[in-house]
C-alpha cells in the first residue's frame, strides 16, 4: 500500500509544480532551487549574492526551514524581500508551500527568485517546486566521497558550488575527486570552487546567474 | 488522507523496534544509533572508536547508506563485524532495515552494536530502531545555528558529539552558543567536544561507552 501513495503525492506534487513554473514564467521570474546538507553555506551564499547583485537586478528569497526565522532575519536585511516557510518537521520543500510562500511576494517586480530549501542533502531532491533549476553545495569539509553516497541531489541539480575552499588546508579532501564523481553522475553539471567567506570564485557564480537571468527575462 | 498513512508507517515502526529492543536485551548487546548531516564525522568517530575498543569489547557495526559501501570497507578493514545496508533512496533507517541486517551478525558475541544511520540531520530521528540511545554529531564547521534550526534530532539524543574542533580557529562558531541552545532543547544531553582528527577529547567518550557496555551486559 505504501508505494502507491507516495506515488500519489509525487504526482499531485508535479501538477502544483506546473502550476507554479507558468506563474513564474508568466512573471518573468527566473528561480532556482538551493539545497545542500545543513550549514553548507546556503544563507552565506545568499547573503554574498544579494550584496553583489542587488540593485542590477530585483531579488527575492524564499527561506525553508524546519522551525525559526534566523535565515530570513539575516537576508531580510539586506533589504531583499524574503518569505520564511516553516515546514514544522517536514525535510523538505515542496510545490504547494512555495506557492503559499510566492503569494507574498510581488512576482512582476522580481527579476531572480531563491528558493532556500530545507538543509538535507536527501529529500529536497526528490520534490519540483516549479524552478528553472536545482542548485546544490557542497562544502568542503564535508568530505569528498558525497557525490558517490548521496548521488540523487547531484544528479537533478544544474550546478554544483563546491564552497568553504578556504578550508581546503585543514581538512582531508580532494576537489578533483568531487568534480570527478560528479561528473560521472550528471555530466552536464557546471561545477563553481568558492568561499563564501573570503569571496573566491564568486565571480563565475555571479556571471552565470545574470547569464541566465538576461535569457529568462 | 496522507497523516493517518504515515502514522501507520510510524506505529508499524515501532512494534518491530520494540521486538528488536528485546532481541538486543536477550543477547546483552548494547545498541547506539549514530546520526548526523552528512560529512560530521560518523565514520571516523567509529574508526577511532573501534581502534582504541575493539578487543576490550566485541563491536559490531551495522553501516547505513543510501548507496555504495564506502563507509562499511572503511570499518571492516578494522576486523569489526560489519554490515552494509543500503537504503536505494530512502533517507533514514528504520525498524524493519535493521532487522534484516542483523540477522547477519551473531549477537551473542557482541557488548555492542552501533548502527551508523543515513546523513541526514531530520528524518532519523523520527524513527525507533530499537537502539538504547540515540547519539548525535554536529560538526562546527556546520555553524553553531543548528539546534535551534534542527531541534527533534537534539531532543532525541542521549549524547551530542561536537566534532571537528580542530577546524574552530576557521570557523565562525561558537561552542558555547551550541551548547546553551542544545540544553536549553534537552537539559539530560551528554555533550562531548571532539576532534576525530587529532584525537582531542574522546577519552570521555570512549569512557561512557566503557560505563553504559558494562551496567548493560
């Protein structure tokens, strides 16, 4: 009994996902979907962003979390215009909490909108919210074998930021085994080495955001 | 229609933890269950653990992945009994998983059994295996926001690891922050700071093992 319905839900999860992407296409919004294992750097990242890119063009933040607000808190001042979702236990975003979420925001002045997803390197990638694409991170101090443990998330995801590569010193990891493995699984993947922390690499980051942003626009 | 599937999922879950629970007393093997996000340090914890016990005591380990058998070499090349299951997807171990792979180990040679579950920092904690306590690691290189983003896995733990001290001068973390937040979710946790690497502090982890192995068997 139990694989037919979450068949179920996967399926009237990809309706409300549908949904969503004609609204956000409608609007002109282009979305991504950020996930990685707890404190990788999503917000880190979000905050980096916002810095560079806001002001060229209108951001929105759309924050997962479990349970509190901390993330929102920290993007919200930035002066971006964020939503909190708290999933109350779930793992994971999905497509009809977006579009709860979404309703709060006023789509037609956005530019580029970030999902936030719950930090799980598992679930979110199983769940469509309606985005243009998956957007994982990895840090480094995670260690470099996660592509071949965890492969599903690499596998959906159109870019992979490999982050915290200030640790690099300290830590037993190899980016070339990560990007190796992860090219294995999903070939088109286009792979970013930064740090949140002391900005390197962020550039190419930017670069391939506004590429996609001028395309979706 | 979805609650009442996945509290029948949840109750079913536990009449076959309970059973285990008596299988494991029957045969005085004390049981851990080990989570984390991906990367803290599970299996390093267990390398070092199976170094500096293993002899003075029988361990078994029983190693959760949702592919490959990475983690379950690593631990066999230390002449432990160890058994790999892979989840093939799915995002934690439960009841039932555990019965299977343990009817691969003989129980009566063993004071303890610890089970590595799937990285993932929300769904192991909602689920019993019948283990007699949970024990979690968070690594500092995580950030110190964690419990209050992540509490049931806090809530549910006997004993919190806190790994990687080693990389606190590059990190932004505060120990002191983790734990206040972490007690203040559940007053009974035993917190340990650690480092897998150098080998800091896990003297007294090695010694509550000592104590709970021996007020079991």
């Amino acid at each position: 009994m139990k694989i037919p319905v979450v068949r179920d839900i996967l399926e009237a999860n990809e309706r409300i996902a549908a949904e969503n992407r004609r609204i956000f296409n409608e609007n002109r919004v282009f979305v991504l979907n950020l996930m990685s294992a707890p404190g990788a750097g999503k917000t880190s990242l979000l905050e980096r962003t916002v810095d560079t890119l806001n002001g060229e063009m209108q951001i929105g933040i759309i924050e997962g979390d479990i349970q509190s607000s901390i993330d929102a808190a920290r993007l919200s001042k930035k002066g971006v215009a964020t939503v909190q979702i708290n999933t109350d236990g779930a793992c994971h975003l999905d497509g009809n909490m977006i579009r709860g979420a979404f309703s709060h925001l006023d789509l037609k002045s956005l530019d580029l909108l970030i999902v936030e997803n719950v930090g799980n390197l598992v679930c979110p990638a199983e769940f469509v919210m309606g985005e243009d694409h998956k957007v994982m991170i990895l840090s480094v101090s995670e260690g470099d074998d996660k592509p071949l443990k965890y492969p599903l998330m690499f596998r959906e995801s159109s870019v992979l930021l490999i982050n915290k590569i200030d640790l690099l010193p300290y830590v037993d990891c190899s980016i070339n085994k990560i990007k190796e493995s992860s090219l294995k699984i999903n070939p088109d993947l286009t792979i970013f080495e930064i740090s949140c922390k002391t900005q390197e690499g962020l550039i190419g980051w930017y670069q391939w955001l506004r590429d996609m942003v001028r395309t979706s626009s």
